[in-house]
C-alpha cells in the first residue's frame, strides 16, 4: 500500500470533530509514507485532509474536472493536480492512484464515489480496501442500510462485511494492513485490476 484515496466533503460539516479527523487523516497518511490522492480542493474537509498532509511532508495528488478548477475551487499548493475533463474521468483516475479508499464524512459526492468502489470490490474489479473514519456515529445510517441490503438478498453477508468501520482514521489504517477481499460476486474469474 502505497497510497490512500480519500473521499471527504467540500464543506466542512457543523461538528468540529468532523474537520479535526480530516486534519488527523491527512497527517497520519504522510507520516506513514503514503501518498494521499483526494479531489484537489481547497475547501471543506477536501482542503482540510490536503493541508493537514502537506504540513506534514506529504505528498498530496489531486484530480479534479476542469470546471471546478475554472470555478476557483482547486488547490494550489499541491505535489499534483491531475485536471480532467468529466467527473467520470476523475473517478477513474483516483481509483487508479489509490491503493486503498477512506470515507471522511461528507455529501452525495463522497457516498457516491466511494459507494462506486466498494461496487467495483465486490465485483472483483479491484482488491483494494474500502472504509469509514465514522466519525462520532456519522455512518451508522450507511451502515443499517447496507445490512438492509443484505437482509432483503440485495447483497451477500460477506460484501457487507469487507466494509471497515472505525470511528479514526488510524485504526482503520491499521485495518488497511491486514485488509483480505472475499471472492468477486459471480465467482467465475479471479480478482483482476481493472485500472
């Protein structure tokens, strides 16, 4: 593992605790030698995470569509920003650079992308970790609905299973280490890296 996608807010929340883990999330990353890849903004937990991992000597990679770079959104100070043209492309490219993915808090943006690779995890398109830093019990709500899933045979045991919940960032980088995916859904071809 080389590096940590992470999919946080690019407002910063009402809870200061929210803005404090982003803070802790991104200088735990660079003190391990891990490469943080993140949205490329400069606000919100987003700007958050960049600043705290830059502080820290870090090297900070960040992808955004040429739209928000235009809208002035963009970070400035970072070791990369990648500008793409879709929010499709810019999926693509951080699942790619990522070597595992972290879910600070945030909107429908940050569930939406993270959602998309624990999709591609279980498919077996990748085997790269996915978790939460729930925060102060921010995730709970996910958390019922994916066992919802389970419940009503949407989902098996098992892929609800592979999602990591840690109320720090730190313990689910230490989860990370020890991370084994279960078998791709339709068992027919093994785990291949798709990007």
């Amino acid at each position: 593992m080389k590096s940590i996608c992470v999919y946080c807010g690019s407002s910063a929340g009402n809870d200061p605790a929210y803005l404090a883990e982003a803070e802790r999330a991104g200088t735990l990353i660079a003190q391990a030698g891990l490469t943080l890849v993140y949205g490329g903004g400069r606000v919100g937990l987003m700007g958050q995470v960049a600043d705290a991992a830059l502080a820290a000597g870090g090297q900070v990679i960040g992808v955004m569509p040429e739209d928000l770079v235009n809208q002035e959104i963009a970070h400035t100070g970072l070791s990369e920003l990648v500008v793409v043209k879709s929010m499709h492309e810019r999926k693509w490219k951080m699942a790619e650079l990522g070597d595992a993915f972290l879910s600070l808090p945030g909107g429908p943006g940050t569930f939406e992308e993270f959602i998309e690779q624990w999709t591609w995890a279980l498919l077996g398109f990748h085997a790269k970790p996915c978790g939460f830093a729930n925060v102060n019990g921010y995730y709970e709500l996910w958390r019922k609905t994916v066992q919802q899933m389970i419940d009503a045979g949407f989902v098996a045991q098992q892929y609800g299973d592979m999602l990591i919940y840690e109320p720090t960032t730190q313990a689910v980088l230490e989860r990370f280490r020890s991370y084994v995916p279960p078998p791709p859904k339709w068992g027919v071809a093994p785990v291949e890296q798709r990007y």
